[in-house]
C-alpha cells in the first residue's frame, strides 16, 4: 500500500468575521486562490502536477456557492486541467477533504493532491445557505426524532450538563486556550504556517476567568430551559469559538510522487477514522471517532505525541479529555478554536497545519486530530512525523 504524504501546509492568518475584520474584503474565492498559490509557491512544486484539488466549506450559498473550490483553483491561476471539488462534512468539511485526498492517493488514484478550506463568515453569514421558510430535515427525519434537534449552543449546554462541567471549569480552559495562543505568538510559533504575515484577531491575552465569569450566557432562551431543565447555562461568547474568516490548504502526495519532484515528506497519514453520535448532543462524536482511530492504528493514548481536537466549544473538548484520559499538556499545545478562531470551512485544514508543525518544533512523531460536526459527526485523522 503507497504511503500519503504531507509536503507543505499553509494558513492564512484569521481574521475577525465582521466587517472590520482584517479579511473581510476578501472575496471567499480570492481568499482560498491566495492560499493555494503560496501552497504551491512554498513547495516549488508546477500546479500542474496536481491531480485535484478538494475544498471544504460549509455555508455553500452566495459567494461561496457553484463549487467555490474549482472557482478558486482558476482564480490561482491553476492550469484549467487541474479538476477541483467542494465537500461539505459541517466543521470537519477541510479535515474531510484530507481524508479524501489521503486516500486518492494511497489508493492509486492521484499522484498528487490539495487538500484545502475556507469560510469567510463575514461575507457569508453561518446559517444562510438555509432559505427563509425551508425545512432542511424532512418530515421523515422528524418522526424519528419528534421532540426536534436543537443548535449547537443548546448542544453544548447539554454535554456541560451531563459531564457535570461548571461554569468556572469551562472558562479556566477558555482563558487557558488564550494564553497559549498568545504564547505561541510571542515565540513565533505559527510564523512558519502563515501564507502570508498577519495575526489571528481573535487572540485576547488579557483575557481571565474573572473578564468570563462576567459574560452572559449566549443560547438562553424559555422553550429550551422548560424542555431541558437539567441545563445550567454555562455557555457565553467567552468559552465558545468565534466567528472567523480564513483558508487553508495542504499538498499532499505519495512517496514516490515527492521523490519525482524533489521535495521532502514532512509526515504521513497514519490512520483515518470517521464516527457518528447521538444528534442530540451532537458535538461528541469526537469520543468514538478517537477510540476508532487508535484502535485501527495499534496506538494507545500514550502513543500520541500532541492532540489537537477542535474547540467549537470549552465543553466539547472537556468531555473528550475526561472520556479519552488524553493529557491537557499535550492537547491543543498552542491554543485552540476559542482563541485563534473556528473559519468552519477551513477549520480542518488549519488545524492540521498547527499540528503538523508543532510536531516538527517539539520532536513528536504522532498527532492525533479531531473535530466534531453537526448532525452527531466527527472526523479523526493519526499523522506520523517523518
């Protein structure tokens, strides 16, 4: 079987989603050409050598409608014959995209591929790819849940809820997620990841649990606390990811292929695993995607070197560490989603970026990465250092 290996991965710095965010006048299409031409551009590596080209983003309407991936690719100035698709697997849609890439290749079917993502969430507000009046379920889907799926935040509460988190837990690890980030960019970690030179907006060094404790809660509302009274509404703007523009992108190729070109294999995908959970809690299919990742690859939790599982939410990630027995230290060593910021679309990619070279900077050899998605999904991918 061919091995698939990473030879370079870039981000873009992430910016705020609002109108005064430092990529709001990107266009979502321009935002991921840019990040693919400094891909290709940092490898030395033709565009026309690349098989094809995999994109996520989630909201898929507007400017980030018509396969934005291909659009994007000729906006690079790929050559027309590299193909391009979009996927969407919710905020694991990049982390799915490497997944198919992976597999393209270790499969036989590409040589060379580009894994890569982007949401630009100032110009494509979440949620608007749902037409005013639409059911996006069915009523089939609601007989079989006839009580309704409810939002993410009310999701969140929920697994605070049932894991007993308190509120001061939930913003400790909040504020911890800052001061890491705020750390890694003092000691210019992320300097060798950036497409180009920026910082991640989202980043707030002063933040404490006291400037937390004083947020309100964000997803409070009177149907949601009479059907689920067990709820404490713990959740706020503080200890939840972001809004967020950004893009990423990672070349991903076989041996040989590397070899041909001339260029160094960084790591190669170890283990892949997708899961599925109860869609009610929806974020904690993070849990079984871990456990099916270890399982297949012969690991245990004391064989992975560095862990990144995606902050959607302060909560989510607590669960996971208590459920796995994962190491805080090792988990999210350079802050997470809370801090830098969650763009969805690109989500994947950029933390994939972020491990692959904090592997590098410590000398660890495995990561683990996963991320959890709506509908009770989750991806999770193994990578070996090389």
């Amino acid at each position: 079987m061919r091995d698939a290996v990473i030879v370079e991965a870039v981000r873009t710095p992430i910016g705020r989603g609002k109108p005064n965010g430092a990529l709001h006048g990107d266009h979502p299409v321009d935002l991921l050409a840019r990040t693919l031409k400094a891909l290709v551009e940092r490898a030395g590596v033709d565009p026309s050598a690349v098989d094809d080209v995999i994109g996520g983003v989630v909201t898929q309407a507007g400017e980030q409608a018509l396969n934005l991936t291909r659009n994007a690719v000729l906006a690079a100035g790929f050559p027309e014959s590299v193909p391009a698709t979009t996927v969407d697997r919710q905020c694991g849609s990049s982390q799915q995209a490497l997944h198919f890439a992976a597999q393209g290749v270790i499969s036989g079917a590409y040589d060379v591929a580009i894994a890569c993502g982007v949401e630009s969430m100032s110009r494509v507000p979440m949620g608007s790819a749902v037409l005013p009046g639409s059911d996006p379920f069915g009523p089939m889907l609601g007989e079989r849940y006839p009580e309704g799926l409810v939002g993410q935040g009310i999701s969140a509460e929920l697994i605070a809820a049932r894991w007993k988190l308190s509120r001061a837990e939930l913003d400790a690890f909040a504020t911890d997620s800052h001061r890491r980030a705020a750390a890694a960019w003092e000691e210019g970690a992320f300097d060798r990841e950036l497409a180009w030179p920026g910082r991640d907006e989202s980043v707030r060094p002063a933040t404490t649990p006291e400037v937390l404790a004083g947020l309100k809660p964000a997803y409070y509302y009177e149907a949601a606390a009479e059907r689920f009274p067990e709820i404490g509404w713990n959740i706020t703007a503080g200890n939840a990811s972001p809004i967020n523009d950004g893009a990423a992108a990672v070349l991903v190729m076989s041996r040989e292929a590397a070899e041909r070109l001339g260029v160094r294999p960084r790591a190669r995908f170890h283990t892949f695993a997708v899961a599925g959970d109860d869609p009610l809690l929806m974020l904690t299919a993070i849990i079984p995607a871990t456990a099916k990742a270890l399982s297949r690859s012969g690991l245990g939790v004391d064989d992975i070197d560095l862990f990144e599982v995606n902050e959607a939410f302060s909560p989510v990630v607590l669960a996971w560490l208590r459920e796995t027995g994962a190491d805080p230290a090792r988990t999210n060593v350079r802050g997470g989603a809370i801090a830098l910021g969650h763009p969805l679309g690109a989500s994947g990619a950029r933390i994939m970026t972020t491990l692959l070279h904090a592997l590098e900077d410590t000398g660890g050899r495995f990561g683990l990465q996963t991320m959890c998605e709506a509908g009770g999904l989750a991806n999770a991918t193994i990578i070996e250092r090389l």
